[in-house]
C-alpha cells in the first residue's frame, strides 16, 4: 500500500450533488448510482467511464459531495444529474484493493502519509472505482 504524487488531468463527469452526514453516505451512494443508471443513457455525454465520489474536506460531519461517473464529453443538466469535472493538478494518490468497507483506512493511509511528507491538502479529494470493489484515491494539493 504506497503513496505516491502524480498528477491529474482534467475529467468531465456526471454527477448528483449533496451534503451528506457520515452516517448517511451508504444511502445517498445508493440514491444516486440509482438516478444516474436511470439518467445517464438519455444524456449525450458519450461514453460512460468509472464511477466517482469527489468531496470537500469534512465540516461538522458533513461530506458536500458529488457522486457520480466520468463522462467522454459535456452535456446539458437533466434534472439532479449535472455536469462537473475532476482536476487538473498535483495529487496525492493512493490505490486501494479489495472491499469498499476498506476506504477509511485507505483515506487514512493518504492523508498521514501527506502529513509526513509534509504536503497540504488543497480541500478536494475523489475516488475513482474499478471493476471491482478496488479504488483509486486522490487528494489535490495546495
């Protein structure tokens, strides 16, 4: 399990936006994966890539967030599925493998491993999910 910086190019995606307590992310990950199957085939968004979480750093125990996929082109909001994009820039990243029940320790691995180093998080931080339970995890420096 390494860290590693790299850096990012910029990504359209198709999200659902939403300010969610820690308790009721599972739920809100399941509302939204269900809006956007529905949605997504009737957008002209090209082709549709991974799954993505983007998020904010943590206030009050609340994650304002996007969930949603990456997407080969833009296209015009349809309802709560909107356009967004993940960054261009300098990141930290780390790969995790296995269940997604591992993501914590797997944020927690990123963001002491950025402590050592001695870097700061810019505030913006996405998953990027693969064909299994396995995600890739960014966080943007400052």
């Amino acid at each position: 399990m390494t860290c590693s910086i790299v850096t990012t190019e910029r990504r359209l995606t198709a999200v659902i936006r939403a300010k969610v307590p820690f308790a009721g992310i599972p739920d809100a990950q399941r509302s939204a994966r269900s809006t956007l199957a529905a949605t997504l085939p009737s957008l002209d968004a090209g082709v549709v890539g991974p799954g993505i979480t983007r998020f904010r750093t943590p206030a009050d125990g609340v994650l304002d967030m996007e969930m949603g996929s990456i997407v080969a082109r833009r296209f015009d909001d349809r309802g709560d599925v909107v356009l967004s994009e993940l960054p261009a820039g300098r990141a930290a990243y780390h790969s995790m493998k296995g269940s997604f029940a591992g993501l914590p320790g797997a944020w927690q691995t990123l963001f002491e491993w950025c402590a050592r180093q001695g870097m700061t998080p810019g505030g913006l931080n996405w998953e990027i999910y693969g064909a299994q339970q396995d995600a890739d995890l960014y966080v943007l420096l400052a």
